[in-house]
C-alpha cells in the first residue's frame, strides 16, 4: 500500500493543508474509525452490560468482540487479560495503586528508566513514598540507550517493580523490553511496559515479552482520544483489588460490604467508553490491513530521510541514539540558542506542526541539561514532502533569529 493511498483514508489531511509532525503526542483518524464510530451511534447505541434488550445485547457484544480482537492483537492468553481505560496513564495509575500499593513494602525497591513519561513515575513516587519503599532510575549512555550493565547494577534482589518505556517518547530510542523483563523475573520483579509509543509501530506479542503488565492508549495509535488499554497477566489481576469502585464492577453489595465482579468487570467501573472501544477496534482492523511490514518500510524511509536532511543543518542539535536499529519514528531536536517554543511558532507560521516542551519526560531533559525540545514524530501518512517542509521552515526560523543567537 502507498503512503499516498493511505493518505487519502484521513480527512483532516485532505481539509487543512498542513504537515502533521506531532503523532507521537496524537494520530490522525482515518475514515475507517470514524464512520464506525457513527456507525455506533446510529445502529447500536446502549450502554452494556445493562440491558436484556436486544440493543444493549449488541453493544455488549460489539464490546466484548473488541476485547477479544485487542487480546490476539498483542497474543495476550486470556481476553479477560484486557482492561479497559480512558488511557496509558490511567492504567499505569490503576498499577500503581491496585499492584504496587498493597504489594510494595519498607525498603523494597522500584525501578523505573529516566526516559519514563511522568505518567510512570509520578505515580511511583508517591505510592514507594507510601510505602516506605525506594525508587531508582536506569540512566541512559551517550547513545541516548540503557547499557546491559546500568540494569543489571540497579535491578537487584530488592527490586519489586519495574517501569519500562518500551520507546521513549522523547529520544525514540527502542529499549530491549525482552532482555529487561527476563533479568527482572530472575531477580523476582515484576515488570511493567508502557507501549504508548510502540504499539503504532511494531507488533508486540506479550507473551513472547513475558510482560506482567502491559498498557497503551488509544489515540495514539489511530483510535480516539479516551481509551485506552492494560494489559495484565490473569494471575496477577486476580489478586489485586480495584481501583474504581462502583456499578458493572460488582458481584454483590450489602449495607456494610460488597464482592467483586470477576475479571475484566472488576477493573471497569461505570458506563465505559463504548466508542473509544468501537472506534479502537476499527484502528486495529486498519493497522493490520495495512501491516505492520508495511508501516516500518514508509515510517523506516522518511525517518532516514529527515535525519539525513536534519544533519545537513549545522545550527541543528539532534537527541536521537546514532544505533538506527534502536530508533524509532520520533526525533528531538533543538536550533541552537533559539527556545523551543519560538521555534514551533515560526513553524507554525508555515503549516508545519511539531511539538515543542518537554514533554512530559522532565527528569530526563534535566539529565540532557536542557529543559526542553522541538519533536518532530512521524507516522504512516507522512512523506518526503512533509520533510522537505520542515527543512524549509527550520531555515527561515534560523534566519529569523540568528542574528540575536550568541555564539
């Protein structure tokens, strides 16, 4: 499939003439999703679960029928495997509250990379501060990447958890979540995969992982924004509590106690986001028609291209790791002297969209020495074109402020 082909599958690119560098914060939507989100709405709309009529028994099985879809999507054993979100940072915090919170205890140890997203590792703070637990950090080498032997020096018999970036959203650097996990169950640890900024890319077998736990969100991978999915081994779901109490994750309530539903209800309370879950379900019958062979070679060509042309601007600083095997569709980079945000303005100015802060990745920017960065991240409808773009932009920025750039 060509990248102009799927282009034309996502309307927003044909309505706003603008290049989009900024996937890795959302997608775009293709029509695909779209329509069988109003497709919901129009032909199936109930809450499930609920009902003994036949729409609410349609909505239920549209719903389940996701689930399931989601489980073989990442080889998950068990569809009850699959929980339900409104994103990767509520399941992370469901983890760290329901998991960490009642297993965790006085001089235990979590581990977390310094690539994490504030959403896995705020949280970790305050449940080992809780917990009278300690937390420690992989740090990364000169190659933006976490060397065999920063984790094998921090996670050790004492470690409990571990937090993992499958790939940093900031840096783009592919960690080897494999070689992690299974240094981290030798020494007893349980392990926890934040995918947000892989699933879009790569396939993931959870099993073929041994991930513990597993979560994403939705909108960055096609679907809307609101859903989002964890992952979980059926083991260790069984034993934790819930986080949100209320309807639909309930066996039976009395005045003084209550029972919980069996999985996945148990972790799913109150009326769901049942057209996040619709529309998560069309995003992944997309990816696959399109293949995930198919999205590397478009994604693995324009990224090369960018970095390449990116290179040529000597003004230019690049955070990415040079191990092109170890980077992904996203790239960091800074004009010298020159704020960020300045630079995404003048970019704006030109229709081209990147993401400028630091997002959501602070300890990690601090540890750079800086405090934040222009990132452009790519996707399946990006294009040379859409690069060429960019250069063109980041040349009048330059010029633009060069004269006041100290040397």
């Amino acid at each position: 499939m060509k990248v102009e082909d799927i282009i034309k599958d996502f309307p927003i690119l044909q309505n706003r003439k603008e290049t989009y560098l900024d996937s890795g914060a959302t997608t775009q939507k293709p029509y695909q999703v779209l329509n069988a989100i109003d497709n919901y709405y129009k032909s199936y709309n109930a809450n499930p679960h609920r009902g003994a009529y036949s729409l609410s028994i349609e909505a239920t099985e549209k719903y389940e029928e996701t689930r399931a879809k989601i489980a073989k999507f990442i080889n998950a054993k068990h569809s009850e495997e699959i929980i339900f979100s409104k994103n990767a940072t509520e399941s992370l915090n469901l983890i760290a509250y329901s998991y960490g919170m009642e297993n965790l205890q006085a001089d235990d140890e979590v581990v977390l990379s310094i690539m994490e997203h504030h959403s896995n590792l705020v949280p970790w703070q305050k449940v080992t501060k809780c917990a009278k637990s300690n937390l420690k950090y992989m740090y990364i080498n000169e190659e933006y990447e976490i060397s065999d032997e920063e984790i094998e020096n921090k996670i050790t018999n004492k470690t409990k958890i571990v937090g993992i970036a499958h790939v940093s959203n900031v840096l783009g650097t592919i960690n080897n979540v494999k070689k992690i996990i299974k240094y981290a169950h030798k020494k007893g640890a349980v392990v926890i995969v934040d995918a947000s900024q892989s699933i879009p890319h790569m396939k993931i077998d959870v099993q073929d992982l041994d991930a513990d736990f597993l979560v994403f969100s939705g909108h960055k991978m096609l679907a809307p924004m609101g859903i989002g999915v964890l992952y979980g081994k059926r083991e260790i779901l069984n034993k934790m509590t819930p986080f949100l109490m209320g309807g639909d994750m309930i066996e039976y309530v009395y005045e003084q106690n209550t029972t919980y539903a069996p999985l996945p209800n148990k972790f799913e309370a109150g009326t769901q986001n049942i057209e996040g879950v619709i529309g998560l379900g069309a995003a992944i019958d997309y990816i696959e028609k399109i293949g995930y062979d198919t999205i590397q070679e478009i994604e693995n060509e324009v990224v090369s291209y960018a970095i390449e042309e990116l290179s040529k601007l000597d003004y230019i600083k690049l955070y990415i790791t040079p191990n092109k095997e170890n980077h992904s569709g996203v790239i960091s980079f800074n004009i010298n002297g020159v704020h960020p945000h300045d630079v995404a303005s003048i970019l704006d100015a030109e229709k081209v969209c990147v993401r400028s802060g630091n997002h959501c990745a602070q300890p990690l920017l601090r540890l750079l020495g800086i405090d934040s960065t222009c990132r452009a991240s790519f996707y399946i409808y990006n294009t040379k074109e859409d690069v060429d773009n960019l250069i063109k932009a980041l040349k009048k920025a330059y010029e633009m402020f060069k004269k006041y750039i100290k040397s």
